[in-house]
C-alpha cells in the first residue's frame, strides 16, 4: 500500500496512464527490480487543467462551507457523495448543470 492505496489499484492505475501515453516506465536493473514513472511531456499538457480543477475544488468546498448551498443539500452531499450543481434549491449556483462526485 502506497499513502492509502492499495497496490492493485495504483498499478492499474499506472498501467492505465502509460497505455495513454502520460506516463513512461522505466525498469531498472536493480535487486530487488525497480520500476521508475516519470510524466511525458504528453502527460504535462494536463498540468494547467489539473491545476485549474484543484484550484475550483478549492473554491467549491469554500463555497459549501460559506452556506451557499442549503444545509440539507450540502449534508446529502456529505452523505452521498453527488451533489448536483444548478440545483434550483441552490441560490447563487451557475445555470448549467453537472453532477459531482467523489
């Protein structure tokens, strides 16, 4: 287990991104083998969106906890997972809709 994941999952993940090009593997002959992943320059083309969508995660939870969304569908939010943004209940919301989920 890697930080909390578990060593299934992070290979498959990994396998995954190399498959699409944004990450290259790299075995190195070492003992006990050593893999190596460093990002493609294919892979750093995300940078800008993946930073872009932390920095909206950032505001988005600053948003619930500033009461913005109603008490009721910010705790089914906690509890679900899903909250659906546009939400007519939701005052001061964008007009299009998305789900988000975790």
């Amino acid at each position: 287990m890697h930080n909390g994941i578990p060593a299934k999952t992070l290979s498959k993940e990994l396998k995954d991104l190399e498959q699409n090009g944004l990450v290259k593997r790299t075995v190195l002959d070492t003992m006990p083998v050593t893999v190596q992943y460093e990002i493609t320059p294919y892979g750093r083309t995300l940078e800008k969106i993946l930073l872009d969508l932390r920095e909206w995660g950032i505001d988005h939870r600053a948003y619930i906890r500033t009461g913005n969304v109603p008490k009721k569908t910010a705790k089914r939010a906690a509890r679900t997972g899903k909250l659906v943004v546009g939400d007519p209940t939701c005052s001061g919301t964008p007009s299009w809709s998305t789900r988000w989920t975790s």
